[in-house]
C-alpha cells in the first residue's frame, strides 16, 4: 500500500495581518497574472469586508516558509437545492509552476464538498477560464473538472469582456479526501 506524500501547503481563510504579505505577492507576481486577472495588490481589505455566505476565500500557504502560494476564492455560492459555486484562483511566484497551488485547490475542493459545519456542503462546483491560459486550464482538467462548453464574452477583465471555457466537478466525482493530506487550517 503506498501513501501519498506529505503536503507542502494548508489553505485557511484570509485575515488582515495577511495584507503586506498578499500586496508583496500579488506585486511580485503582477506580470504573471495581467493577462488573466486584474492586479490588485491593494484589493485584501475589500475581499475581507465581501467575504460571507455567496463568498469565501482560502488562501493557499506554503508549509515550509509561510509564504503565499495563491489565493482560491469560492464565490457566487448559491445554497438550497443548487448547492453550487464558483472557482476562481491566483498563483503567485515564486511558487508558480511547483504543483503547490494543484495541492491547495485539491485541499480547497475537499472542503468545498464536505459537510458543514467545516464544509461548505457544496454539490457542485465550476471553473470558467480564458481559453489562451493554457495553465489554468490544465489545472481544471488535473483536478478531474469536466469540459461543459464555450462562454462567450463572459466576463470583464482588464477593459474587454473574456470568453471562457466552463468547467465543473460535482461531489460524486470528486475522490474522497486521501489519507496523508495536511489538516486545513481555519
């Protein structure tokens, strides 16, 4: 029997003493993320005072230094018999492109179809991304989201409304949390 690896990041939830921390990563990062977000680095008071029961934040948490690997927000939740929300996530450098951020969406995913009251209880979940960002596409498809169609000019990013590929999971496809993942903090 092997056992999976231990993980090198925890996600919990934004807190305020983390803004010089977001505001230095999203900086360092700002290149990495124009094309496909707007850079904020200012944007962490906001996204606390927004957060609640449409949406939630984790930020992702590399174990070793501490340092901000991304941040994966969990908006447009929507509860009753939908049960359903929305992914959207950043990686920041210098962690970009080592698999940590697949290691937290995973952990933030598990979270997301868990029970409450640690749980979200969520049925459903969907990832829309542009179709250029060949990365975060390949994040969808490693995570076992399934391709459900074309968006066109689905949201407006950086001055012009993006198309976008949809992506969705449900709970039933999603394997059960593996054994050997870090607990979640928060």
């Amino acid at each position: 029997m092997s056992t999976m690896p231990a993980m090198r990041v925890y996600v919990r939830p934004p807190r305020p003493d983390d803004e010089r921390m977001y505001s230095e990563a999203v900086v360092r990062s700002a290149d990495h993320l124009t094309p496909w977000n707007p850079v904020e680095p200012d944007g962490l008071p906001d996204l606390l005072r927004r957060q609640g029961p449409g949406l939630r934040t984790f930020m992702v948490i590399n174990s070793e230094d501490e340092g901000l690997v991304g941040k994966v927000n969990v908006a447009n939740i929507v509860r009753a018999r939908f049960r359903s929300a929305s992914l959207g996530y950043d990686s920041y450098l210098p962690y970009a492109g080592t698999g940590r951020m697949s290691e937290g969406m995973r952990l933030v995913v598990d979270r997301c179809f868990a029970p409450g009251p640690e749980g979200l209880g969520l049925h459903r979940l969907e990832i829309n991304v542009q179709p250029e960002n060949h990365r975060s596409l390949a994040m969808a498809k490693r995570l076992g989201f399934r391709h459900e169609g074309f968006s066109p000019r689905m949201l407006f990013i950086n001055s012009a409304w993006r198309d976008h590929e949809r992506f969705a999971l449900t709970a039933e496809e999603w394997p059960t949390p593996l054994e050997g993942r870090q607990a979640q903090h928060g």
